[in-house]
C-alpha cells in the first residue's frame, strides 16, 4: 500500500526561474542548501540534499511542469519509486507551486509533506527573495 500528498506554496519567482532553479545543479543546490545533481533533459538522472534523493525525470515541460521518478534512501529496495509531479501557475508576486507526490511508501508521507515545507519551500522563498 501506498500513500500520496499535495503541497503548495507561493514563491516570489515566474515559473519559469522555478523551473529552471529546480533542473539546474548549481541553483538547486543553492536553492536548497544542500548538494544536488540535475538535469534539464528527459530521463535524465538527478540525486538531491546529498544523495538522499534520488530519481529520473520523466516528463518536462518548460516553465509549466515537471513529473520525477523518486526515492529517497529511507525506502527499501522492494520499494517502487514514487512520482514527484511539480506543476508551476502565475499568481500576483510570483508563482504557485502545486507539488503532489504519489506512490509513496506506508508510512513515510507525512515526513515527507513536512521535508518539501521545510527543506525546499521555505529555503525558496528566501533563495528568490535575494
């Protein structure tokens, strides 16, 4: 069995600098503050905040959209990879972003729901603001 969350948050950033802060190595890992390696191409591997994430793009739209294979290494290796769907809207002073995140192991999503406010959220919100 498993379990599935939906984050959102406003950033004070377009879509599009979201999108490309989120694929690109040296900003997410400013972004965040911890070490990641991305990428802008479909299939594309990515790991994130040390190795701790891990994952494939699976579909890129520009600016819009981008939908990840993903794990991190508290699941088992009998654990699917779960999906990480990003999607990005225009509002006043920047951007929503509709984070919803699937196929997660029993037990883990709510961890999980607090990681994504915690550690990539907040720290956007103050990345953009600079």
């Amino acid at each position: 069995m498993t379990e599935q969350i939906k984050v959102t948050a406003s950033i004070p950033a377009s879509p599009k600098q979201i999108y490309d802060a989120w694929l690109n190595s040296k900003a997410h890992t400013k972004m965040t503050g911890s070490k990641a390696t991305v990428t802008s191409k479909p299939g594309g591997k990515f790991t994130a905040w040390d190795n701790y994430i891990t994952g494939k793009n699976l579909e890129l739209i520009p600016g819009k959209r981008i939908l990840q294979s993903w794990r991190t290494t508290e699941f088992s290796k009998t654990d699917l990879d779960s999906h990480l769907l990003l999607k990005f809207e225009p509002v006043k002073g920047g951007a929503k972003i509709i984070l919803v995140h699937t196929e997660i192991p029993e037990g883990q999503s709510a961890g999980y729901k607090k990681g994504w406010k915690d550690f990539y959220f907040k720290p956007m919100k103050t990345y953009f603001q600079q």
